[in-house]
C-alpha cells in the first residue's frame, strides 16, 4: 500500500478535498436510520423545532466529511485510521442541497514512544458549506505507519489506541 | 413535544439503551458510502491492515451510538441536539456481528447565560459490545429546553451553539 507516512507529515501542511452535495432524501434516510428525530426526518414536523426546518444529523455530516478526507489528498500510508478526537462541533446545521467540502490542518506529528513502526498526527479538519460556512470542526487523531525500514514488529490497533491515550 | 427538560437532569443520573447488531452486509454498505477503504468493505483485504479484518467504520459506530440513544430513556423535550463533544474515542474496532449497546451518564447540567429559555448538558456515552468492552466514548454537549414557565424568547441552534463556546 503506497501512501504517506510519519516522515511525510509536517506540521502547517493542509490538504483541501472536492465537494459532495447533501440532498432531501439522503437527509431523510439517514435520519430514519441513525437518528429518528423529526428535525431530519419529516420537513413539516421540523419547521416546530430548534432547527426551524430539515438538516441533516451531525453523524451524516460527520460520515461525509470523513468520505470527502478519502477522496482528498491526504493519504496515510495504511488508510485514515482515527483513534479519536479532542474536539468536536457543530456550529450550523447542514440543510437539504448544501454541497460541503473539507479544509485540513496538520497541528502535530509525533512518533510513538512505544511503537518503533507507528506514530499519531493530529488533525484539524473544518467542513464548509458552499458559503464557506463551517458546519463542522473536528481535531482529530491518526494513526500513521512510520517509513518501512525503521519499523520493528507490527501492532494492532487496539494495543495501539491504549498507548495513545 | 413531551420530555425532559433542563430541570429533570441531575449529575450522575444514568441512561441505559437497548442493542443493535451490527452485521457484515451493513458495515460494507456505510464502508462504500462514506468511508470506502479496504478494512471497511473488503474482508479479504482487510486481512493485511491494521485492523487485521473488517471492522465497521468509526462512524458507523457512532451513527449507531446516536440511534440507540434516541431510543433510549434520555429524551430531552426537543430531542437530542448535539452541540459537539469534548472527547471521543474509539478504543477498539466493531466487528461483523457484533451487538451494541449504550450506557450515558450526565456530568454537568448548566443553565445557559444568555438565554433563559435553554441549557446545556454534559453526557458522556460508552457505546459496548456484546462482551461488554467499550468500542467508543464520548462527552456530548446537548442543548436542551427549559421548563416552559421559565422560558422567554426561542432562539435557534446556530446563536446558541455560538454562544455555548
């Protein structure tokens, strides 16, 4: 598998993906699936909430951002393997027909102190709607294969999330 | 729209959901969709990754965590609003079969300053699998209703979010 690794990440890097749009439908089913509240799943029923009208669940906008990190740039050598985040936000809700799109930042590179293959970068990634609104931020942190020849014995996921934390 | 508001949450009250069962078939389709990458929605592939075998997507793990909270007891008046979280984890991966379940505790309950018709609560979430290990945390900030008596001008979910950080 080609792909970055720790040694590539530095730092200030940013990576920006495409634009995948959110329609009605999508919303609904979603909603009906994961999140069974009227304000993502009935148009009329939402106009009486908090949300004044449809928008999707945080958990849609969170899966599509997460399908647009894939399609972007960024490409960890292993795959965008989260172990986490530190924060997480919703500032605006994301409404029927909004086409997002992702800007990241790399804010910390960090080998593992116990793990000679792998390492942890943190990464804030804010989501936007097409009026370069955020509509999501998150700090998130990945795990990272180290440059094949400096790496020792290969661990497995959970080991390494307990180290992490 | 019945339920709970501010003034029936109390630190240390618990919440308990029912399971949902994750299955191959499912972990492949939200794989495909939002996060396509082989240890999502390639069992053979996935052999050779980190994970060492299909394991669903974080966020579907997540989504589920939503949909077994909102069938659960916890049902703020107004629904289950997430403003964001402070702390999210996932220490082990969700495999095909697996069946979930939620155990929510409530940390904080905080009148909003600025409006006297909302409040905030703080909850953290374990979402476990079926030998009681957890899969994911999380601390959510939820934005739910006072008491209608006390309540004064409605605000919307953007101001308040805003005004909550």
């Amino acid at each position: 598998m080609i792909g970055q690794f720790l040694e590539d990440f530095a730092v200030g890097q940013t990576f920006r993906s495409g634009r995948l749009r959110i329609d009605k439908e999508r919303i609904k089913a979603f909603g009906a699936e994961f999140d069974p509240q009227a304000f993502h799943t009935d148009e009329e029923a939402a106009r009486d909430t908090i949300f004044g009208g449809l928008a999707a669940s945080g958990w849609h906008t969170a899966a599509i951002t997460m399908r647009l990190l894939v399609d972007s740039d960024l490409k960890p050598a292993g795959g965008i393997v989260g172990a986490g985040a530190d924060e997480f936000r919703w500032p605006r809700p994301v409404r029927p027909g909004d086409e997002l799109r992702t800007e990241s930042e790399v804010l910390e590179v960090r080998p593992s102190r116990s793990r000679p293959d792998q390492g942890l970068i943190k990464v804030r990634t804010t989501t936007l709607n097409q009026h370069d609104e955020a509509v999501q931020f998150i700090i998130a942190n990945l795990v990272v294969r180290r440059r094949p020849t400096q790496r020792g014995k290969e661990t497995n996921i959970t080991e390494l999330v307990d180290r992490a934390y």
